[in-house]
C-alpha cells in the first residue's frame, strides 16, 4: 500500500525543484527580456551617429569620410542608384531602410582630438539616441571612441584608423575595424620593395614621434629586414615639423640607400617634397639609386605632396581606379553625387555604415550582442577590396592590400597613384595574439 | 569662517539653482545631456580657477591646460593603481597638480607680463610634448591612458571591492557609479563648493593683496610689501582648481590624452574668461559654458537639419538662408565663435557681464525716466 507521507525534507525538496521548475523560462528568456539595450530604436529613429574631424590637421579626409557616410545612408533608405548595395555579396539588405525602417544621421566634429571625439560620440548616444557611431581619420579618434562605445554598449565601426592598436591591444569587443593596419601594410610591400630595389639595402627611417609611428616603424623594420635589408637608424621627428631639412642632412652622410618616412598627413606632405628637393633622389649610394618609401599613402596626401610623389612606393587601402565591380559602381555614385572620386578614407567609411546596416538586416534585430556576432566572422565581397572577412578574435578585416606608386605621367588630378601589385589576404593574415589585448564582454552596458 | 556678505550668500544661491536646473533649462537648448552638463560644469570650475590667477592678479598665464592634464593622469594612474573609488583619486589630482603649479610658477613668476605668459605657454607645450611622446610608458601617448581590467588597483585589492567587474571596472564615489547624471551632479557640487571659494578668496585680504598687484605691484613692492609669494599662492591655487577640473574629466569618463594640455585648450580658457568677464565671479562660468555650447551644439548642426529648420520658407529663399547659414554651423562653428569674440572684445570689453550690467542699468533708467519726465512737468 502506498502512503503519501511528507516530511520536512521532501517537502523542501519538492519546494526546491518547484522554484527552479518555474524559474526554467525565465532563464530560458532572460535573453530576450534583457533586449532593452541603450537607444533601442524600435519605438523611436534609426539614427546613426557620424563623428569625423571637419575642423583641424584632418579636416580635409574627415569631411571626405562624412560625404561617403551620408551616401551610404541614401543608398542604405533606397535613394539614389544603390552603390555597392548593387555588388556586396551576400547582401541581407533590401534597398529600404534598415529592418523595413528609414535610417537617419547626425553628424558631429572630432577636431581631430580624442577628448572632442569622445563628447561628439556622447552627444550622439545621450541625446540623439545613437544606435551606432562611426568615423575617424587618426588612430588616437578611433581608439577612445571605441573604447567610450563599449562602456555605452553602442557599436563603434571605426573610420580610417591604420595603428595595429586599434585591433590590437586597444581592441574591444563593440568596436570593427575596416581599414588596414601598419603592420599589414609592412608585409604587403616588402616583397615589392625586394623586387624594385634589391634585397641589398641599408634603410634610413624617419618617423613621425607618436603611437602609430611606431608601430608602422617597428612593422616596416622587421618586414625589411627580414628581406635581408640593413637599418642604418631610426631617427624620430616630432609632430607637426615644418622644416625636416636638420633631420634630412645627417641621411645624407649615414651610409643609408632608402629613406623610409613613417610619416602621415601634413607631416608626409611636408617631409617628402622637402626630401625629394634635398636632391636625395639622384644621389647615389652604395653604387645604387637612393630610394624614398612612404608606407603609408592617402591620395589626398599625394595630392598634398604634388610632383614629389613621383616615383614614390607605398601601401593603400583601396584605390578609385580599380576596376572591379564594387570600386566603379562606389566611385561612380560618389562621383555623380560630389563631382569628384572618392579617398581611401571616403571609402572605409562608406563600407562600415553598409557593413554594420547589413549586419543588423541579417540579425534581424538591432540588440548589438546579435549584431555583433553577425559581423564576427563575416564573409563578403564585392565591396572593392575582392574577398573579405571580418576576424572574430579581433574585429579586424582581412582582405588584398594595394602596393601603389606615385603616378609618373598622371592624368588629372585625381590621377595621382597607380596600383603596381596587391598583397594578398593570406599573406598578409597574421595571428591575433601576437599585438595582445582582450575584447571584453558582449552584454551591452545600460547607458 | 565660512560666512558670506549678504550679497554673495544670494549670489550663491542664484548660482546654486542655476546650476543644479541644468537639466531643466538646458532641455530646449538641445543640451541637456549627460556628457554635455558634465563638461559644463568641469570647465566653469578650470575657468573659476583660472579666473582667480588672471582676474585677479592680472597674470595672463597661457599654459593652464597643463595643469588640466597632469590632474587627468593623476587620476587615471590613481583609478589603475589605488582603487576605483573617485575620492582618493580627487585628492591626489589636486595635489599632484598643485606641487606641479609650484614648479612652474616659482620659475615662470620671476617675470611679469607677456614674459609670464610665454614662459607658462613654453612649459604647457613643453609638458604636452612630452605626454604625446618621450613619456609614452606613463601616458600612452596618442592613443591615451586607459584602463584595463587587469590593473593592479592596491586599494580595491585590499578591500576586495570590485572583484567580480564582467567589463571594464567604473569609477565609483563609496560604491555608487557616477556616471550619467550621477556624474553630472557630483560635478555640480564641487562646481559650487568651486564657486564659493572664489568668492571666499574675492572678498578675503589675500584677495585684495592680489588686487593690489593687479593694479599696480612696482607701488606694493614699494611699500614693502612682498608679492612674490601672493604671486605664487595664486597660481598654485588656480593651477589646483585646474588639477581638480582634470579630476573630473577623467572621473566622468575614464581615458586620459595629452590633447587636454594643448596650447588651444590653454587659449580656450582665456577665451571663457574674457568671454565672459575678466575679474567677475559669474564671468568665467557664463563664458565656459558659451564655449561648450558652441563646440558641442553648433559644430553638431548639418545641412539636413538647417533644412528641416527653414522647410517653412519658399523653395528659393530656403536654399539662399540655409546655404548662408551653413557656413557658420557645422565645421563653420569656430567662425560664429570668433565673430562672437570679436563684438564682444570690441563692444563690451569687460565680457558679458558687462553687457547684463549695462542692459539692467538700462532698463532701471527706463523705469526711472517716466518719473523724472512727472517731476519736471510744471505744476498748474
């Protein structure tokens, strides 16, 4: 015979699996309880924020960048023809808005200067309820509104930002990075380097005295070296020199065949003209040409440089001559919209705004801990860079990089680089622990 | 010891209110935010300080943000090594920069005039130039001093206080986050514990003694009375309200860059301060938040939104006042702000003070007037 007997023991544990029992779904849904994340623009505006220096040294790539974001936005609400909406494969968005709703823009100054970045990226997320921000020109920008982005929990996808910082040991997990880095730039033209000059050389490095000059120093360094070239010195330049000519004389009488300038805006437009007039071009040494390399080349720097850049070698992003699908049907957009081809830095930006509209298309949702795993590992093409992808373990994109040289006979002004060679993604992939760094937690912060 | 005139106790109040409103009357100018009212408050405090040195000594010190910075680095090396908690981060902000300011000023004070202003001009640049490069290791240069979840923090480690951080950890005042508007109101504390020293140091002795040597300091020496340490008390004192001000920059949102040490910012402040009134309590504090206001609101309008603001005039006239406007919002910000320094250097040298002084003097005649027009009307 069966006795239904209750002590006080079972009775505690029976009371035990009842509380867990109906606690199951709310564990169960905690995940989607939890989805009122800062600015949740399910009630309100999509509103993406762009912050890019339009005043200070940048001002000029900063505004390019703002031009190329307010294209992204028509093309992303269906206006105008589509772009790269046209090429990106696999494409989540539908040519209306994002999640069927239109996306509008506020815009603000980063002065080129960390702390007015971080209040313009403020700005955006306290009061204009920013669901994402985007834009920048130097590295410092792009690391302290990552950075500020992940305390928000509001994603930042970075604008033009070349420090192998940013993914590196400044990472974080609500910030991505499209553009290229100093040390992908190092392997991508070493091998041209070799081809053009020799793998005999003895390297003199000029750099600009900051974070990102060295990097880019430390990544040409060990990329030239490991070709079989010699470093003469490295010699620092602090930042905004006018005149370089006391740091140029001493190249003179070192003993080097190759100048590196590890220099960036105005210091590269100043540096290299006065290097080239110094006459080092047609100086010979060891029994060789003397050779000037910029690693780093912007076309609106080439522009800024004129006839010195003649010649010159350097690593790009992206070009507008391409002729791949993506770059014409972009550089024709934006040429058509602002009569003139687009930068590197109009480019990046362009990207990141369709990237992050897709992501959130393909997450159907605008939580950022979905879009966010959305962009992690992601495949495309078609956005001019040939085929792409976004690296989980550091939110940095791998693709080609463009080996180019200053256009000898150019035919506009416009025509200023032409690309000689591209390095590709596998060669320039490297392992994700070597700069550091760790991306934090995905759960956003209530801001 | 701590008692005001009857006059300051009002103003006191008036400011307190005032202040502590923000969120409230800021709301239709589109800057009653967080992050804005925060900066609002921190710069009206450095401008306070600043004030304190150049209103009243006359010493127009042109490298004040140095002092700004070095309170930031203070403060986030004291959120990395000590603990997270603000007050211990404060007082070694104000201290550190206050030994700082002596340094500085016990060389920079052997001269007077323009002579001063450039040797504090030559050690701000000096102290930035060294923060964005040769002393990387302890300010990250560029990039600026972060946290990171794996600093040592001695104190919280002791303490066992912030053990279990998921994210990044968040500064705390005794265990309460002071972010959002939290932090806004901390700020507009100390803003007016700020502003009551000022007025403290206005109307006290030492006050006058700094009038003095505005005025004329070759006729003090004469007297025999020795400036120099008047001199050096008031730059150490205002190079510590700056020390406070970057306290609080780095306490509201922790990241440190060496661009807050920039000569512009060291002009900044000078601008707030003439902007709005050299020498005056409210001055300094209307002219920091007029320049806040412009850098943050103004650089923030676009075309799109002069547009939308001017859809109700027709086509033509629309295009024609939001093309001429757009030239001085947006990136034009800095030109409205110059024009705006320009008319009032020109027409209202003592700042906006002097301005609401003239327009209430005004309006008193205008009550006046009917009176006298009575009293001169013959009698029948």
């Amino acid at each position: 015979m069966a006795t239904f007997r209750t002590n006080r023991r079972t009775l505690l544990k029976g009371a035990g699996a009842g509380i867990v029992a109906l606690g199951a779904p709310h564990i169960f849904t905690k995940g989607a309880w939890a989805q009122n994340f800062c600015n949740d623009p399910t009630n309100g505006k999509i509103v993406f924020g762009f912050n890019v220096p339009q005043t200070g040294s940048y001002a000029e790539e900063g505004l390019e960048q703002l031009k190329a974001y307010e294209l992204a936005v028509k093309h992303i609400n269906g206006e105008g023809d589509g772009g790269m909406l046209n090429t990106l494969k696999p494409i989540a968005l539908k040519g209306n808005g994002v999640l069927g709703r239109k996306v509008e823009y506020v815009t603000g100054d980063t002065q080129t200067n960390t702390d007015a970045a971080r209040d313009g990226a403020r700005r955006m997320i306290e009061r204009d309820k920013a669901i994402m921000v985007t834009g920048s020109v130097t590295s410092g920008e792009a690391i302290a509104q990552q950075s500020l982005c992940q305390e928000m929990g509001v994603i930042y996808m970075s604008g033009l930002t070349h420090s192998n910082d940013t993914t590196g040991k400044d990472k974080r997990r609500y910030g991505f990075r499209h553009f290229f880095n100093a040390y992908q730039s190092g392997v991508a033209i070493a091998p041209f380097l070799a081809k053009e000059y020799g793998t005999d050389r003895r390297a003199y490095h000029l750099t600009a005295d900051y974070t990102w000059g060295w990097t880019q120093e430390e990544s040409i360094k060990n990329a030239t070296e490991a070709l079989g070239w010699e470093t003469v010195a490295t010699v620092r330049t602090p930042l905004g020199l006018g005149d370089y000519s006391q740091y140029l004389t001493p190249v003179l009488n070192s003993g080097a065949d190759v100048l590196i300038l590890n220099h960036y805006g105005h210091d590269m437009v100043n540096s290299l003209p006065q290097a080239v007039q110094f006459g080092l071009r047609d100086r010979q040494a060891n029994g060789k040409n003397f050779e000037i390399v910029v690693p780093m080349f912007s076309e609106l720097m080439a522009v800024g440089a004129g006839e010195a850049v003649k010649g010159i070698i350097g690593t790009s992003n992206w070009q507008w001559s391409l002729d791949d699908e993506g770059t014409k049907a972009f550089t024709k957009a934006y040429g058509e919209a602002y009569g003139a081809p687009p930068s590197q830095s109009a480019h990046t930006g362009y990207v990141q705004a369709i990237l992050y509209a897709d992501a959130v298309e393909r997450a159907g949702t605008f939580y950022p801990p979905e879009v966010i795993k959305a962009l992690e590992g992601f495949e495309f093409d078609g956005m001019g860079n040939g085929p792409t992808v976004y690296r989980d373990s550091d939110h940095q994109c791998f693709k080609e990089v463009l080996v180019v040289r200053g256009n000898e006979n150019p035919s506009s002004r416009f025509d200023v680089l032409n690309v000689i060679g591209k390095t590709t993604r596998e060669d320039v992939t490297y392992d994700a622990s070597i700069f550091g760094g760790e991306l934090g937690p995905y759960e956003p912060n209530e801001c | 010891m701590f008692s005001l005139s009857r006059k300051d106790l009002v103003a006191l109040a008036v400011f307190s209110v005032v202040v502590l409103t923000m969120p409230i009357w800021l709301a239709p100018l589109g800057a009653s935010y967080p992050g804005l009212m925060q900066k609002f408050a921190i710069y009206a405090i450095f401008a306070i300080g600043f004030n304190i040195l150049f209103g009243l000594t006359g010493y127009l010190s042109f490298g004040h943000a140095a002092f700004l910075g070095v309170g930031s680095y203070t403060t986030v090396w004291a959120f990395k090594l000590l603990s997270m908690d603000v007050l211990p981060a404060m007082v070694f902000a104000v201290i550190v920069s206050g030994v700082f300011a002596l340094v500085i000023g016990y060389f920079s004070l052997r001269r007077t005039g323009i002579y001063f202003s450039i040797l504090t001009l030559a050690f701000a640049q000096m102290s930035y130039s060294l923060a964005y490069s040769v002393l990387t290791p302890i300010t990250n240069g560029e990039t600026g001093l972060l946290l990171a979840r794996n600093d040592p923090r001695y104190l919280d480690a002791i303490f066992g206080a912030q053990a279990d951080v998921a994210g990044l950890p968040q500064p705390t005042l005794i265990g309460n986050s002071v972010s959002g508007y939290t932090g806004f109101y901390l700020c507009a504390v100390i803003l007016i514990l700020a502003f009551y020293l000022s007025q403290k140091i206005f109307a006290s002795p030492f006050g006058m003694a700094l009038r003095g040597i505005k005025s004329n300091q070759t006729r003090m020496n004469y007297t025999g009375f020795n400036t120099r340490p008047y001199t050096l008390a008031a730059f150490v004192i205002s190079g510590m309200f700056a020390g406070l001000a970057g306290a609080l920059l780095s306490i509201t949102d922790p990241l440190a860059g060496a661009e807050r040490m920039k000569w512009t910012e060291s002009g900044n402040v000078v601008l707030m301060t003439i902007l709005g009134g050299v020498g005056t309590l409210f001055g300094p504090v209307i002219g920091a938040w007029l320049i806040k206001y412009f850098e943050n609101i103004f650089s923030a309008i676009n075309t799109n939104m002069l547009n939308n603001a001017f859809s109700f005039l027709p086509d033509g006239v629309q295009g024609f006042v939001v093309t001429v406007l757009s030239k001085f919002v947006g990136e034009g910000w800095q030109l409205t702000l110059g024009l705006m320094f320009v008319l009032i250097v020109v027409f209202l040298p003592g700042g906006l003070v002097e301005g609401f002084h003239r327009f209430m003097a005004r309006l008193r005649r205008r009550k006046e007037a009917p009176e006298r027009v009575s009293s001169t009307q013959p009698a029948e």
